[in-house]
C-alpha cells in the first residue's frame, strides 16, 4: 500500500520512492514540469506588470487608478487613457482585465454603504472574504458563496459567478440594483424599473459599460450550516447526484480521475453549536494525488489501486459553522480552468464523457473535476439564463499543458449545449454566442450606447462581441 506521505514525498521531488514500506521503487513517469517563466516585473516603458492568479494573464497598464469615491472615479474615467479595464481580485482565467491603458481598481471603495431592509448596499470593491463578517454583523449573509472568497465584489458579479444548490441562484441573482459609472462619466442607477435594460445588461457585464460601484443585494438569515464531506464510488455518485441535489440546501462533488472515486460535499441548515473542520485535508489530498500522477501515471490500473488504498484512508468530515465561513476555503495549489454550465439533462453524460476522456488520453491530469447546480435567472449574459444549468469544471496544475482543455473537454460541452463560465478559458467567439444567448443582441446594443467608442474593450472583449 502506498502512504499518503510517500504520495506526497514523490509529488515534491519528483523521485522514485519506496512505496508502502516495502521495496519497490518505480521511475517516475510524468514529473513536475518547471516553474513557467515569469514576464518581467517592469517593461522598457517603466511600467508595472500587472497578472491574474494563475500566471497566464498579464499586462504592462499606462495608468492604474484607485479612486476613492464615486465623484473621483466618474472624473478619472472621462479622461482615462483606453482601453479601460476594471480589476478586482485577478482571479479570472480569460483575458478580460488586461489592458495596456488604464486598469481601475476599486480596492478603496469597500464595504457596505447602507441598508433597505433587508437588503445590503455594498460597494463592489468589498473583497467576499471582508463582506461576510460585515454583513454578520447584522445577523445576515450572502445566501451563497463560490469556493474561494478572496474575490472583489464587482468582479465576482462580472463573471457570473456561483457556487452551488438547486434553488440558489449565482450571485448576481441576489442583485436587485445598481450604479454604474459609465466611460463618459455619467452614473446610472439601475433596477427593475428604473433604467430596467441597463440593469439586465449590467448584472453579469465583464466590465464592459462601465465600471459598477456598488449594488444593493438580497442577504438571508446568518444560519450555521453542517458540511459533511464524503467518498464513494464514481458511480455510485453519479447515480445519487440528482437526489442529493434536491435533498440539500448545498450540494456538489468531485469526480476524482484515475481512482474510479467521487468526493462528496453538502451543506445544511443547522441549529447545532459550531464543531472545527479540522486541519485542511483537501490540499494534502491534492498533492499526494500529484505524488500518485508523478509516481505512476505511466500505469493506469496501478495508480487506480494506489489511489484507492490511498483514498480508504480519509475519513468523512463533518464541521458546523456559520454558512459564510464554511461555504469557501482556500485553494492554495494554482491550477487553470475550464468550466460550463449545461442544460440539467446533459451534465453527467457530459460529466461521464470528460472523466473518461481525461483516463484515456491525458494521465498527467490529476486535478478533481467539480460537479454543480445552479438556480435560473434572467440576466441577459448569465449562464444560467432561462433554467437551471450543471456545471462540470476541470482544472490543470498551473505548471501542466492546459490545451487538452480546449482540444478534447471544450469540444465535449460544446456538443451537450454548454455554455461557458465568463472568467474561465473557452474559446468561444462573438457568432457562437449569439446563438446560445437569446439576449445577445440586446446586450451588445446597451454596451454599444453606453460606449460607442468602444473605451471598455481591450483586444479579448473585441473578439468576444464579435467587433473586430
Ligand atoms: C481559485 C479560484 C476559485 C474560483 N472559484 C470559483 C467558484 O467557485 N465559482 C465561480 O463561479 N467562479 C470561481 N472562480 C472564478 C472567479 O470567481 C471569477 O473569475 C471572478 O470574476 C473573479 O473575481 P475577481 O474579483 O478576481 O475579478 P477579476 O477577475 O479581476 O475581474 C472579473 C471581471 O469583472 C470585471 N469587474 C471587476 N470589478 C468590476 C466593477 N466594479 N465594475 C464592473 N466590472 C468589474 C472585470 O473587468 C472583469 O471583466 C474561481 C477562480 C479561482 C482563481
């Protein structure tokens, strides 16, 4: 059997092991790959270098502007030198914040502003880590959350960004107003009634009318929740999934490649006391199943069972918190990703044909794939526009060849009628998603009266709304 630190030990050097205490060493089949080479942190001009988390992004902006208010950023946005990019947290894996004119950060404009009700006015540099104690404070929180928190506001709505449960809409299904500062300085407040197809084009936009400074959002009730993590067999998982995710106020899971294993986790409400998660098992885990890719990715059935043995050794988890303190955790290990959202009827199929996919044809791939429903809204560029979508996502170690993303898993969703996340790689261009966005042409003509020079599109944003 092997150990999950020998796992680990062969992930970190890329050595052969000892396997299990016995004596069998095996040539390690795949390796880590080099760190990949880093752009230069100043270009000729002097200027900065600007990058998103994963590495694959970056850019050398002319200008960077942190305004502090309302007033100053309308101001500064007049003058700004094109293209003009708002910026959150980076964490977007396409090219929708690179500019080399003007990047705006709204990190100095934060926090909540005020409240109707029971609905929270938040400027949308608010970092989600910072908002969840702000809005704990009043006894309420976002009613759902993305795996990590360490996104802005504003650019988490930008992307349509989600988490997971059958009846919870992405985040920006909570939006029920907003004000936009437009390139030409002009500030809308949008909603329902007031400038009713600003709002629709606004609430998932990628920062291309304007830059959003703060929306008024739906909370609920600060409600503890029981996450309970658990594996079982691949399909076993599959054949559970529709049932927990009706049975579940959270539910998703993860296919684990080349372990015939799924990995699942939900959440509910609870009035029990708070019980600690404990140490952090999920990156060890990650890491020992690099050491498993490193150690015997070149033999499929050994690295099954290896894998298996491995695996037996976790022990389900169960924790109670308050929801916005559970629902994310960190993601210390950098990968890139592919993820889209699919008609409820094809996701497992989808899901079923990607797993099988990645054991045949690329065995360095080792990262979990994540498997999650998405309540409907209406926005005109949400995913989730018009039902319920699944999501299935893949991820690549940020040190691996991600092309087998788009040559053999893009291919896959695109054939169940996907459509892709905003912030993760596709390749979808402007024609292609006009026809899978029944409001396309109605977005394209606020973004096209909102900016008719076209000062919130670098070259990425171009292509994407078919304008070059
Ligand atoms: C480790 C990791 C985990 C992730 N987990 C999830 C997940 O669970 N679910 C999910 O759906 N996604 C997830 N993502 C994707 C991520 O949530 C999105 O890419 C999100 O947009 C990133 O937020 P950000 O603050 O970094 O925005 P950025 O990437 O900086 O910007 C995103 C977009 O928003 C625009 N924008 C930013 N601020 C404003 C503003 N004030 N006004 C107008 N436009 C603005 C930008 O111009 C850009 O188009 C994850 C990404 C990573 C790296």
């Amino acid at each position: 059997m092997i150990s999950r630190r020998g796992a680990l030990i062969a992930g970190g050097t890329g050595a052969a092991v000892v396997a299990g205490g016995g004596v069998a060493a095996y040539k390690v089949a795949t390796g880590d790959k080099p760190e990949p080479p880093s752009p230069a942190s100043v270009n000729a001009d002097g200027k900065l270098l600007w990058r998103n988390w994963s590495g694959i992004q970056n850019a050398y902006p002319a200008a960077r502007l942190a305004p502090k208010d309302e007033g100053e950023l309308a101001t500064a946005l007049k003058v700004a030198q094109a293209p003009i990019r708002p910026v959150g947290a980076g964490h977007s894996f396409t090219a929708l914040a690179p500019t080399d004119g003007t990047l705006v950060s709204l990190d100095a404009m934060s926090g909540i502003v005020g409240w109707e009700g029971d609905e929270a006015i938040i400027r949308t540099g608010t970092r989600l880590g910072a908002l969840g104690p702000l809005l704990a404070q009043k006894g309420r929180a976002l009613p759902n959350l993305p795996d990590i928190n360490k996104q802005s506001l504003g650019g988490a709505l930008g992307t349509a960004t989600h988490g997971t449960g059958m009846k919870i809409p992405a985040m920006h299904g909570d939006v029920t107003g907003l004000r936009l500062v437009t390139p030409s300085g002009k500030v809308i407040d949008a909603d329902a009634t007031r400038n009713p197809e600003v709002f629709q084009a606004a609430r998932v936009s990628l920062g291309s009318l304007g830059v959003i400074s703060q929306v008024r959002m739906r909370t609920s009730a600060n409600r503890r929740l029981r996450r309970k993590v658990w594996l079982e067999p691949f399909d076993e998982a599959l054949a559970n999934a529709e049932g927990r995710w009706a049975q579940h106020r959270n539910f998703e899971f993860y296919a684990v490649p080349f372990t015939g294993l799924a990995a699942n986790i939900s959440h509910d409400e609870t009035d029990d006391p708070a019980l600690d998660r404990g140490p952090d098992q999920d990156t060890e885990f990650l890491l020992a199943l690099r050491g498993l890719r490193n150690l015997l990715g070149f033999a499929t059935p050994l690295r099954k069972a290896a894998a298996k043995a491995l695996l037996s050794t976790a022990k389900p988890e169960t924790a109670v918190d308050e929801g916005w303190k559970l629902l994310s955790t960190e993601r210390p290990v950098r990968f890139n990703e592919m993820e889209f959202h699919l008609p409820v009827e094809n996701q497992l199929k989808a899901l079923a044909e990607v797993v099988a996919t990645i054991e045949k044809e690329r065995p360095d791939v080792f990262f979990p794939i994540e498997v999650r429903r998405i309540a409907a809204d209406d926005a005109w560029l949400s995913p989730f526009q018009g039902g319920v979508r699944g999501s299935v996502a893949v991820h690549a170690y940020y040190r691996d060849d991600f092309s087998f993303l788009y040559e053999l898993i893009e291919p896959i969703f695109r054939r169940y009628d996907g459509r892709p996340h905003w912030g993760k790689l596709h390749t979808l261009n402007g024609g292609q998603l006009a026809a899978i966005y029944p409001r396309w042409k109605d977005f394209l003509a606020v973004r096209q009266e909102l900016d008719p020079e076209g000062r919130m599109l670098n070259p990425y944003l171009k292509g994407l709304f078919g304008l070059t």
